[in-house]
C-alpha cells in the first residue's frame, strides 16, 4: 500500500488495532524486542522502540521472528516514523500502538 499523506498528525494510541501484514518482530543481541512493519493509520514504515538490525547478511537477526503462532512472547510499543510532514510540523501521522510478537511455529 502507498503511503496515505491525507492521514493528520495525531498524538494518538491506537488500541486494539489490527496490523497490516508485513510486520515482523525479533530480538536484538542484548536481549531487547523490536517490531517493524507498516503503519496500520498511514501505511508509511513504522518501529519501535528501536530500527530493527539490518538485515544485511552478518547473522544478526537469526533470533528475528514471524508473527505467526503461538502465545505471545513480547510486547513492543510502535511507533509511526513515515517521515511525512502530515501536520503541524510532524514527521510522522503520530500514531503508536502495541505489536505482540509471537514465538515462531517450527
Ligand atoms: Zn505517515
Ligand atoms: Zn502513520
């Protein structure tokens, strides 16, 4: 999906909010969680708390998940970061939400 700049900049929690596909949860090496994937408001990319590692080709995401199954391991707090001037001088439509990332089904 195109990023949607018609979407105005709100400070804004977004419960119970159904992602779209594409999001992907995983651990850094220290040992925090990190969720990325498209913002469910504005499309554009969204994270949080941190950029996940590149995924480049050194091994440093071999702990990254799939949502897929399974109970839910981690919870992550996303934030919308499209970059977009969507209001007030945004960077972003200002949504955040929670991702529950799941342990992979083997
Ligand atoms: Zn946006
Ligand atoms: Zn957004």
């Amino acid at each position: 999906m195109p990023h949607d700049a018609q979407v105005i900049f709100k400070p804004e929690l977004l419960v119970d909010v159904e992602l779209p596909p594409g999001w992907r949860c995983g651990r850094h090496p220290e040992g925090t969680w990190w969720a990325s994937g498209p913002c469910p408001k504005c499309e554009g990319d969204a994270y949080g708390p941190t950029l996940p590692p590149d995924t480049g080709g050194d091994g440093a995401v071999h702990a990254e998940r799939e949502i897929v199954a399974a109970k839910p391991v981690a919870e992550v707090r996303a934030d919308c970061r499209c970059n977009f001037v969507q209001g007030d001088g945004s960077t972003s439509c200002g949504r955040y939400w929670v991702v529950q990332c799941y342990e992979a089904k083997d």
